[in-house]
C-alpha cells in the first residue's frame, strides 16, 4: 500500500511529460485549488503520506501540517500510529532542507567508476605510446657509449678535470647500467 | 637645630609599604575538572526545570557536545522533558544522538535496555523501529 502511494507522485509526473496539457492543466487546477482553500484542505493531507510528499507542499499546507502534528503529539504517544510517529519524526528531523544529503545516493559509486574509466584511459594512452613509438637512436646503447668514451680518451677531451685527466674515476659517457 | 630634627621626620616620611612579591596566577586555568556525578546533576536539573521546546533541544546540544554519553538519568530527564514539551520527535531524536556517542552497537543496546522502562511508558519508538517497515 505505502510502496503504491510512494509511486504515484512520479507516475501522475511522467505522464504529464508526455502527453501534455491536458495533464498540466488538471494539476495546475488542483494546485490553485490547494493554495487558495490551505484551511479547507487542513484535514486533506494524510500524514501517512507526509514524507513522499513533504517537499512539493506550499508552505501553508506545511503550515497546517505543523499544526495537525503539534495537536497530534499532545495527545498521549502510546496512542499514535506509526504513520502519524513517522511523520513527525520526518517533519522535524528528516532529510530535507538544511538537513538534505548533499549529494543524491549513487554519487559516491558513480565517482569511482569515472575516476576508475579515466586512470584506465590514462594507463592505455601510455602503454600505447610506448608501443607504437620510433625505437630510440642507436646512439642510446651501452656499446655507442663505451665507443665514445674510447674516443674520448684518443682525443685527450678534457684533460685537467674530465674523461682524460690523471687519476679519473667516473664512467665518462656511459649512462647504462 | 632645625635641619637635624626635620631630616629624621622626612626619612620616616617615606612609604616603608613592603612591595608585595606580584602573584604569578593564570586565572584560565583556574578552573576545576567537572565530575561526571557533577555534569549527569547538572543536566538532570537542567531538564527538568527546562520550559520549552527550545531549551530542551538546546540542553540536548550542549550536553551531548561533550566527549562523554551522557548518564541514562540524563537521557530519562531529557525524553521526560520532551513529553512535557509535547514533541515526540525530540524524543526519537535523543536515541539517535545516543547511538552517535556510543563506541559500538553493544553500547547502545545497554542504553536501549537501561531505558526500557521509559520507553515504554512514554510510548517513544527509536528511529530504526519507525523506519525499519
């Protein structure tokens, strides 16, 4: 029963969507009738439903509801039903207003499957640039290098502190391990 | 003559008051650690002497701002003060603030059944009870 009234709201919604202005001007109708008769229309609200519906009432039916509440909750507690409990709860202290979840439920999943989707793509971008890349110059080799270093020494490059002066002990050219 | 009798008198003249050593007292950290007795006193009082729906919710923020749960004789005062106030939801509220401050689940089943009476005399259900169907 309560899952059927939390359902029809967005039912009545999705088909003024489609089919249009016969449906906008129904409800259009039965909003003004609410906003100009709140008092008449005190007893109209069931609290059974206060919470699916709490959000798209106008402020005077939220104002009457208060007041239904607050006459309610003089009475002795044992006595309430669960419904008019839960509303109460709900008007007070439920989600909405100032105390409305920042973010819709699902956010949290959904982040992780955009983040997860784009570190992918990243990780596939590299591993293909390093696939389908020029092989490096055939000067990068540990051979080319040593040969450079020999060279080096024929030459005499930089005698006093570099590759050919007395008592050197650094690799030279060599960069490879 | 004259000089030898006034000098004696202008010596004497002089404020001989002994300069008191300057007390070194922080006056911030004067004060005393209140004792858990002391705070569950305090707020028990508190609620029961609390007026309206203001003071009762007020009451419940400060004394549960504290890094402690607040004593069963608290919480008893504090949905009786509810009752009185006529706000049943304040009353759902106290369990649920109760279930913020506990360390774990076995925490707020001993307060649940320390406050069985209360509950069931009141008629309070907790929020989990409400929202579980």
């Amino acid at each position: 029963m309560q899952a059927l009234r939390l359902a029809r709201p967005h039912l009545a919604l999705r088909t003024a969507n489609v089919s249009g202005a016969r449906w906008i001007s129904a409800t259009a109708s039965q909003a003004s009738a609410a906003s100009l008769h709140p008092a008449a229309n005190a007893s109209a609200i069931p609290l059974s439903n206060v919470e699916a519906q709490w959000e798209r009432l106008s402020a005077d039916e939220q104002l009457t509801v208060h007041q239904q509440l607050e006459e309610i909750q003089k009475k002795d507690w044992k006595t309430l039903s669960i419904d008019e409990k839960k509303a109460a709860y709900y008007v007070a202290f439920g989600p909405h207003g100032p105390r409305a979840p920042i973010n819709p439920p699902g956010t949290t999943l959904k982040i992780a499957i955009w983040v997860t989707g784009f570190v992918g793509l990243g990780t596939a971008l590299y591993v293909a640039a390093r696939n389908l890349a020029q092989p490096p110059p055939k000067t990068i080799s540990k051979e080319w290098e040593e040969a450079s270093n020999e060279r080096a020494l024929e030459q005499k490059m930089d005698p006093i502190s570099g590759i050919a002066s007395k008592g050197y002990s650094g690799k030279g050219f060599v960069t490879h391990k | 003559m004259m000089r030898s009798r006034v000098l004696p008198t202008l010596v004497r003249a002089r404020p001989t008051v002994a300069r008191a050593a300057p007390t070194l007292v922080r006056f911030s950290s004067g004060h005393a650690q209140e004792s858990f007795e002391a705070f569950t006193e305090r707020y028990v009082n508190f609620f029961q002497s609390a007026q309206d729906l203001f003071e009762v919710q007020r009451g419940l923020n400060n004394c549960f701002a504290h890094d402690l749960v607040p004593a069963p004789s608290v919480i008893e005062a504090a949905l009786r003060a509810s009752r009185r106030v006529n706000d049943y939801a304040t009353a759902v509220r106290v369990f649920e603030g109760i279930k913020e401050k506990v360390e774990n689940k076995q925490q707020y089943q001993a307060y649940l059944e320390e406050l069985k009476g209360v509950r069931d005399e009141l008629g309070i259900s907790t929020k989990e009870e409400l929202f579980s169907s």
